[in-house]
C-alpha cells in the first residue's frame, strides 16, 4: 500500500499517526518530510473551513460543546483528505523548504532527522507567528527572544523551579514553551503566557511541594482520576455559588515548564467543552471561552485574563 494511502484512510485522531511519522523521518527521511508537509497543508485547510464557520456563526437548537467538537474534528478530517488526495499546492512548498532547513540542521549537529525537522518546525512557525502578532501589535523584541531560545528549550528544557524577579523574567523562560504551544492549540502565545501568568502570579506563586520542589504547574491544572502522573497537595480557592472557600487540592507535577504546555494544549484540544478556545484570536474571547467551559470558578477569571491581555505590564515585559 502506498503511505499515501495511509495517510488518507487514517483518522486524524489516531494515537499512532505521531509515532509512525517519528518511525518513518527516522527511517526515510525524504518520505517522511513529504508525509509532514501533507499533514502541514492539511492544517492549513481546517484554518480556511474554521474560518469559514466562524464567518458564518452558529447558533441553533442543536449547538452545543458536544455538536462544535465533532464538527471541528469533522473539518479536520476532512481537510487531512483533502491534502492527500487533491492537494492545492502548498504541500511542495513546505517540503522544499523544510527540507532545505533539515539539510543545514543536519550538518551543524549530529542529532536524528526528526530532532532536525522539529528544530526546522520551530523557526518555520516563529516566523509565521511573528508576522501575525506583529499585526496584534505584539513587540518583535518577544519575537527575537523567542527565536534565540527555541533552538535550546526543547533539548534543555527548564529542569529548575521559576526564579523570576519580575514579568521581563516570568516570560523570557516560558515564551518558547508558550510559542510551542500557540503552534498545536492555534491561539496566540502571548494568550498563553497571560494566563499563566494570572494562574502564578508572574511565576512568584508557583504551586510547590511542601519541601520547596516545584510542580511546574503554571495553569493551576488539577490531578483527577485520569492523571496518573505525579502531584503535588495544596491549599487553595475555590468559588462556591459566588463565595471564595480554601480546601485542600491535589494538582499536576511535570518535570519541566515544557512539559507542563504541552499538557495543557492537551487538555484543551482532547476535551469537548474546550472547542471555543481552540484556534480563538480575540483575546477577550479566549478568555470568556475558558470561563464558560469551567476552566476556573473564579467569576471573574475572564476578566482577569483579558486585562492582563491588554494591560502594560504583558506589554512592556514582550518588549523587553
């Protein structure tokens, strides 16, 4: 069977499809460039039908979370067809010129050609996403910074706890996580380090252990029944019918702040109720979004968000 008809009858939720790309870039570098380009393209496609939806509204006695979900992965699917089967072009464009970025990767460092193509993934997206925030008026001094620090967090990673004397410092170490993230969830990353920063104080209130060991934690993500990883037991608040109360919680413990937005772009794109924060660009909406599938209780998580958003402080530290 030929691997494009692999790619073609798989479902884009296949827990398998990232595994046998990492087997097939290892073992036929070309082939699984082109197969990376196709999924690329794909991608492209499901933005061009969600913005079509979104232009259109939805609405109706049949909308839900539940009915949103299954018509995004619908779109998904069917735009993961559609770049298989009669693809627009862009595939070829991203082959050759991710291919040409794996080529010089390769030949500064020794490492495997999926290390090569993820490092090549990276730039690619830091600079797409960089001309988009520059249209939201976000600084290309975060852009800059970002771009330097891509290319040592994902082998380094960030192994030891915030240290963060301020919001220059808190987002100097989570923006490359963050940009990463803004790559799988499609929502911009200063979103991301604005809750974060809601959710840690800037990092100066990061959930730790009761001897000092930090959880990584930046988005307050709680450890329920299908967590099997390890956790960390805290104080913390919960709004109960509009009233702040303190009761014990367990939450996640990752083993570094990469880890810790990769999880949460998990969360988001695995659960149902996420479906309006996936991919949203106006940040007041983002943050409704979040409220409204009970991300937080607090009542007015929203609107701390969105003034974070939009406030100096976020400002002033992307400037640099």
């Amino acid at each position: 069977m030929k691997s494009i008809d692999l790619a073609t009858n798989r479902l884009v939720l296949d827990p398998a499809a990232a595994g046998d790309l990492r087997a097939r870039l290892g073992q036929d570098p070309q082939g699984g460039l082109k197969q990376a380009a196709q999924q690329f393209e794909g991608m492209l496609l499901h933005l061009m039908l969600k913005s079509m939806r979104d232009a259109i509204g939805s609405g109706g006695l049949l909308d839900s979370d539940q009915s949103r979900f299954f018509t995004a992965i619908g779109d998904q699917q069917m735009a993961l067809n559609l770049s298989s089967q009669m693809p627009i072009g862009f595939a070829g464009r991203i082959e050759q010129q991710l291919g040409r970025q794996l080529n010089g990767s390769k030949s500064d460092s020794a490492g495997s050609p999926l290390d090569a193509l993820q490092q090549s993934l990276r730039s690619q997206y830091a600079a797409a996403a960089a001309a988009q925030a520059a249209e939201a008026g976000v600084p290309r001094a975060a852009w800059a910074r970002a771009a330097a620090a891509l290319g040592t967090a994902a082998s380094a990673g960030s192994s030891e706890g915030m240290s963060a004397t301020g919001p220059r410092d808190f987002v100097d170490r989570i923006w490359p996580h963050a940009v990463e993230a803004a790559a799988v969830t499609g929502v911009p990353p200063h979103f991301l380090v604005a809750q974060s920063a809601l959710e840690s104080g800037w990092g100066k209130h990061e959930i730790r252990a009761a001897d000092g060991t930090p959880s990584f934690n930046l988005f307050g993500v709680k450890a329920g029944r299908s967590w099997s990883g390890p956790t960390v037991e805290v104080q913390t608040s919960e709004f109960v019918d509009g009233v702040a109360r303190s009761e014990r919680a367990k939450f996640r413990v990752y083993s570094s702040y990469a880890e810790a937005f990769r999880d949460y772009a998990d969360l988001l794109r695995s659960k149902p109720r996420f479906s309006g924060v996936i991919g949203q660009q106006d940040g007041a909406q983002f943050a409704r979004s979040l409220q409204q599938a009970g991300y937080a209780t607090d009542p007015m998580y929203a609107d701390k968000i969105t003034r974070i958003i939009g406030g100096a402080t976020l400002r002033q530290a992307l400037a640099g």
